[in-house]
C-alpha cells in the first residue's frame, strides 16, 4: 500500500517515530512537508516533497470557499470566534493552494485517489485533505489528533478550533491518541462519532532499566521546560524536602526564552531548590531518543514524574514505562489511561507543593518502589504501548 503523509516536519521523538512506522508497514511513503528532513529520519521508500511557502489561492477563485467559512461561523455562534473570519478565509486559502499543489505532484503517479493520505495533526494539513476528498479528487483521508489540535476550549478567546466539523464530515477516520480525545470529539460531534478510532501511539521496546538498592530514591522528569510543563512546581516541592531525594530532569531548560514567564519562575524555583542540601538536582538538557533511551537502561530510577497543565497521552511517559519505571501525575488529557493502579500515583492537576512533595515521600516507602510493581508496569506498557503492534493496529484500519 502507499500512504501520502502529511505533517509540517519531522523532529526527533514521536513524529520521527511515526514516519518510521509507516515506513516499515507500507510499500512507499510519499511525505508531504513544510521543511526539509534530516536524512537519519528516512527510509529507502519514503519519498519528500516540501510545500511551497506563502502561497494562497488567488481571490476569484477562492468565492466557493466562503460557504465553508460561513458554516464554520455558525457551528456555534460567537462574536469572538467572528472576529478571526478574514483569517480563517486566508488560512482555507492557503489550504486549498496546497491541496491543488499536492494533487499536481501526485497525478504521474499510478492509482494515486486511493492512496492512503494520512496527517498527522487535525490541522490545517487536515484541511487539505478535507478539500481534496470534498471535491473527489481522493477517496480515503486520515488524520491523528492529539492536544492543541483537538480540545477547543484551549482556544481561549473563541472557544473554537476552525473547521473541526468540515474535517469530520470530509475525513474517512480520525485517529485521537487517547481515549479521553476519542470521547471528547464524539460528544462533542456525536453525528461523526463512527468516524472516530482511538489509536495509541507507542514508543520502542529497549529493554529494562534495573532497580538498585541502597540507592538514593531517584526522581526524573522529560521535558521542554515551558509553561504547560510546569517543571517549577517539582522544584518548589522538592525545597520543603528533609530527607535524601536526587532529581534529574531531561530536556530544553529553555534558559534563553524571555517570552515564557514560566521560564523565570523555573530560574528561581532551582536557585532556591540549590540551598537545599538534601536534594540533588541535576540537568541534562536535551536528549535524542538513543540517548534518554540508554539512560533509562543505565540509570536506576525509581520514578518519573509530570506536572502538566495539560496533556494529549504523553510519549515520554510510554518510554518511562518500557523500562518499568513507574509514573506520578496530574490528572489531565489522556494522563489517568496510562497512569492508573498498575502503573502509579495519579495527582490532582491543582496540587499543592505540600501535596506534591507528601506523594513523592509516600512513593518511596510503598509497594509501588519495588522489583515486582516495576513488572506489572513494564507488562502495562507490553499490552497498551508497543509502537510495532499499534502501528500495525493502524494499517489494518487503513486498509479497510
């Protein structure tokens, strides 16, 4: 089978990772980009085209647009959500500018309508396909959605995503990444709710990272320092500690970035955390997946921990749990289906400090810190996130 795949670029993690699983179960993979790709991240059978930048479809012939914008308006009216109509005409603009740029890249190629043609967001890219399956110029359209992409009242203005009801009535299927995703869209769009199949994404099996005793008890985190993530909260817990705790945290401290204000509240946060002299911290800023990998296997860690604001089902939590390390964390997105009784402690999204840091201590001395909780753990991630079996979970559904 062939599958056209879009997604505006390939990084290191899990788009990477999708681009190689695709790769593996398919004939040829035709990659539609907005940058170029670094060529460790493809295969002999994935072929690249990068979108031209900045291009629109001219006005005259964009007139039969604006029913679509229209609709989009009326969905569920909102004075605010009016007010982006000029911009959400430009962006269907651009959209459709590209969907006729992929259709003219596609047409030498044999058979190419009923290649699979998947996004990887329920973006913009998704729009695309929307157009192309609207106007019969494809037969079979897919998109993932994961967070941003998907919960509309992260829109905080408008309350709304643009086209969310246009994608579901063009689309073949929609792909949300957790549950909570697959029951938010169809209560959301109850009429399209066949449409929707949740797919996990997965991470790689690398082994297990071994538990050392007489160690002291060892904390991680992974992940961008920004505000979402809310990496200060776990150094403002960890300044009340009074007992021996060694936190490492993995990932872009983001140290330069004057925009995010959670960045200084971070700064501060591990400038008091230093004065602590039972607490060991220790950054190792950005990692490749090889590398957090090989730490995990090297490394005994007795727990991973996330404080997010909010979350689609965390890749960075399926590679914590391969390894059998066990999760703590807020109770937001897709959290509490991989966090859960067999996995570890889930915390309320608005903890305190006290709570936090109580939650750690309790950890430390219970059942959850030993060999045999760590293999339940390890067979949790065996039966719901092994990368290989969910990709091929996928390609029977895109093979229907």
């Amino acid at each position: 089978m062939k599958i056209v795949f879009l997604i505006k670029k390939i990084e290191e993690g899990f788009t990477a990772n999708a681009l190689k699983e695709l790769s593996a179960n398919n004939d040829q993979v035709f990659l539609f980009t907005k940058t170029q790709v670094n060529p460790k991240f493809l295969s002999a059978n994935v072929v690249v085209f990068v979108f031209p930048k900045n291009q629109i479809l001219p006005l005259l012939s964009s007139i039969k647009l604006l029913p679509i914008v229209l609709s989009d308006m009326l969905r569920k009216f909102s004075f605010e959500y009016c007010k982006q109509i000029r911009f959400n005409f430009s962006s269907l603009r651009q959209s459709a500018y590209l969907s006729k740029y992929l259709i003219k890249t596609l047409i030498k190629y044999d058979k190419y309508q009923s290649f699979r043609y998947l996004s990887f967001w329920l973006d913009d890219y998704a729009d695309q396909l929307s157009l192309l399956k609207k106007y019969s110029k494809i037969k079979h359209t897919y998109s993932f959605a994961h967070g941003r992409d998907l919960y509309e009242w992260r829109q905080l203005n408008s309350g709304k995503i643009p086209f969310k009801k246009f994608q579901l009535a063009h689309l073949s299927k929609v792909f949300p990444i957790s549950k909570v995703g697959e029951e938010y869209i169809q209560k959301r769009y109850p009429r399209y709710s066949d449409k929707i199949r949740v797919h996990y994404l997965g991470s790689y099996d690398c082994g297990i990272s071994e538990l050392r005793k007489n160690n002291v008890f060892t904390i991680v985190s992974c992940a961008t320092v920004r505000d979402v993530k809310r990496i200060h909260l776990i150094a403002k817990a960890l300044c009340l500690s009074k007992r021996k705790i060694k936190w490492i945290h993995i990932g872009n401290q983001n140290l330069e970035n004057t925009s995010d204000s959670s960045i200084l509240l971070y700064k501060e946060a591990i400038e008091k955390l230093k004065l602590n002299s039972n607490v060991e911290f220790k950054a190792t800023n950005a990692m490749t997946n090889e590398e957090v990998y090989s730490f995990y296997k090297l490394t005994s860690i007795n727990l991973f921990v996330s404080v997010s604001e909010t979350e689609g089902l965390p890749v960075s939590m399926m590679e914590a749990i391969s390894f059998g390390i066990p999760l703590m964390g807020t109770d937001v997105g897709g959290c509490k289906e991989i966090i859960t009784e067999k996995t570890g402690v889930l915390i309320p999204k608005d903890f305190s400090k006290e709570l936090l840091l109580s939650e750690l201590e309790k950890f430390d001395k219970s059942d959850f810190n030993t060999v045999l909780f760590r293999d339940g753990v390890r067979k949790f991630w065996e039966d719901n996130f092994n990368i290989k079996e969910n990709y091929q979970k996928l390609q029977r559904e895109l093979e229907r």
